[in-house]
C-alpha cells in the first residue's frame, strides 16, 4: 500500500464521521446515499468536470438557478479550451 492510498482511506473515514466539515445549507446536501465528490472521484473526474458535475446538481437548490448553470458552462469551456490545447 502506497503513502497516500493510506492518507485517501483515512480522509474518507474521516469525512464520513464528521459531517461537521461540510457545509450545511441546501445546496450541498445530498439526496441519496452518496455526496457529488463520491461520484466525481468514483469516474476520475478532473478539476473542470467535477465542478460540471457540482454545478448542475445545485442548479435549481439556490436562489439564482442561472448562476450554477453559467458556472458549470463556463468550466465547461475551460474544459474544452484545455483540451483543444493539450491537442495542438
């Protein structure tokens, strides 16, 4: 077992025992028996597209739907312009 592969099982136990750490409104709770990091880190999602993923889940749970839809828009362009990069 690596270094860190101990550091991620820990920080996961952790977490799951203080619920205190996360935040508390709406818009972060989950509706099921999983957070949106548990999906984003089960798929290997990167920076940019976890974010997507966070963004869409709170749109509709905040006062301004729009703003969480333009905030996961926007890291998708980030997305597609680092790819476009990456491929040159």
């Amino acid at each position: 077992m690596k270094e860190w592969d101990w550091t991620i099982d820990e920080y996961n136990k952790h977490i799951k025992e203080d619920k205190g750490m996360r935040g508390t409104q709406i818009h972060y709770e989950a509706t099921g028996e999983y957070d949106i990091i548990d999906v984003c880190n089960h798929y290997k999602l990167n920076f940019n597209r976890g974010n997507v993923i966070k963004y869409i889940a709170r749109a509709g749970k905040k006062q301004d739907e729009l703003q969480d839809l333009y905030k996961a828009k926007d890291y998708i362009e980030r997305e597609i312009q680092y790819l476009k990069e990456l491929n040159k």
